[in-house]
C-alpha cells in the first residue's frame, strides 16, 4: 500500500500542475464565453440574411422592399463619409439628450420623496398610474399644438416617456431600503438628508440603475415616435422619407444607428454603475 502511495504522488502533482497551468486559459474563457456566443449569433444571422436571396426565390414586388447587410453598410458608409447623416443625427441626440436629462433631474428626486412620504405618495400615486398606464403617442397631438413642430415638441415626448420607469424604480428602491439600517442611522441622531445620503439612496441604487437602463430606451423610442409623425428635423425624419421612397437600405441604417446609440447609454450606464457600486453597503462589507 505504502509503495502504491509512493507511485501514485507523482502522478497527482502532475495532474495538479496541468490544472493550474490551465486555470488562466479556463478563466479567460468565462470572461470571454458570452462575448463569444453573442459575436458568433450576430454572425450566423447576417451571414443568413446575406445569402437569403440566393437560396429563397422572391418576386419582383418582393424584392423591390428586400435588402441585405452588405447594402446597408455601404449605405452607412457613404452616410458618415458625405456627412448626411449628421445633421439629423444632432437633431435627434440633442432632443434626446435634453429630454432624458429633465427626466433625471424630475424622476429621481420625486421618487426618493413619494417612497419617504406616505402623504405624498397618496397624493401622487393616482396621477403617476394612470399617465404611467397611458400610451405617449396619444399626448403627440396636444405636445405638437402646445410646443410646436420641432425640438421641444420632441423633448416632451422624450420627457414623458423616460420620467416614469426612472420614478417608479426609485420609488421602489426607496420602500425596499433596510428599515433595520435607517432606524440605526437615525439613533445616531442622523436627519433625513443623511438617512437618504448614507441609507437610502446606496440601497436604491440597483433599482436606479434598471428604471435608468429602462429610461434610455424609452427615450430613444419617444425620439422615433415624435420624428415619425410630427417633426421636420431629425433621423427619424429621414427613416420616413426613405421609406416612401422605398429605401429600405436608409431605413436601416437609421435603425442601427437608433440601436448603436442605446447600446452606447447602455455600456455608459454599466460603467457608472459599476464606478457608484462601492457606495451599497454590501460591497462595503465585502470589503
């Protein structure tokens, strides 16, 4: 037994070693592996959607509202070459900026109040349900009439559409905070800046961090609806033209760059939660 020990040491270490040497591969690819199978599904369907007339007959009619990948990079291409493309481009991402900026400013502060008063929250929540529950295509008519055919027609639809996923999650974030916490903050004399400061808004942040997330692509979506039926500017605008034009190559291009700037406040987003994270009292604990 004790001479089977001795043979069988050797090999263990062995084995032990070669999994070390492998741990650094291993962990490369977790950290990879998502990257890896989203890069590969995007590819597979562009690949797909290339070759689709190839393989698939369309008719005359068919084809005439068809294109593929191909076409719509070079139009993309020759869109940001010429400088076309700009113009609107600023058109939209100011009214969109503008919007979601009011919307922060509005949403979170009115959330951390109506989840810290219950008089306030009475008071509000029938007003915020039922705009909430309301589509905002239907105030386009009354914003147009109010604001006009251009830019703050666009920045109220932008404002009304990100404004309540971002109240609604603070206001949820706050109701959750640990009671145990704020009572403990509080026996240190604390008021109720600092019960906000040091308690509740750190424990809120993950809810922030969602209604942001859903705010953003609320906004971009009010930016398309406002371009599409009521304004004279903007990337929008030139999606509804080519489309009554029959380019669909344009229209495209207009949707991946819609979608390039949501990813865009997504990835931003995702930085600053990860830079704000240190604040929750669980990660301080951590460590």
């Amino acid at each position: 037994m004790a001479e089977t020990q001795t043979l069988q040491t050797p090999v263990v270490a062995a084995r032990d070693r070669a999994e070390e040497s492998d741990a650094p591969a291993r962990s490369l690819w977790r950290r990879m592996e998502p990257w890896a199978f989203g890069l590969g599904s995007i590819v597979v369907l562009l690949l797909v959607w290339q070759f689709l007339p190839s393989f698939v007959p369309m008719k005359a009619g068919t084809k005439l509202f068809f294109t593929v990948p191909s076409h719509i990079a070079g139009t993309l291409w020759r869109m940001f070459a010429t400088g076309s493309v700009w113009a609107p481009l600023g058109v939209s991402a100011t009214a969109f900026a503008i919007g979601l900026g009011l919307a922060i400013a509005a949403g979170l502060p009115l959330g951390i109040l109506l989840g810290r008063s219950t008089v306030l929250n009475a008071m509000f929540d029938p007003f915020i349900t039922a705009f909430n529950a309301t589509p905002r295509l239907v105030f386009l008519p009354l914003l147009m009439l109010w604001f006009g055919i251009g830019l703050w027609s666009k920045v109220a639809i932008v404002f009304l559409g990100a404004l309540f996923p971002l109240l609604i999650n603070t206001y949820e974030g706050v109701r959750n905070s640990d009671k145990l916490l704020i009572n403990v903050v509080r026996s240190f004399g604390a008021n109720e800046w600092d019960i906000a400061r040091l308690v509740v808004l750190p424990n809120s942040l993950p809810f922030i961090i969602v209604g942001l997330r859903l705010a953003i692509g609320r906004a971009i979506l009010g930016v398309v609806v406002a371009e599409f039926f009521g304004a004279q500017d903007g990337l929008g605008v030139i999606m509804v033209r080519a489309a009554s034009g029959f380019r669909v190559d344009v229209v495209f291009a207009g949707l991946i760059i819609f979608a390039g700037l949501s990813l865009l406040m997504t990835g931003l987003v995702q930085l600053l939660e990860k830079r704000m994270s240190r604040w929750r009292p669980d990660h301080a604990n951590a460590g």
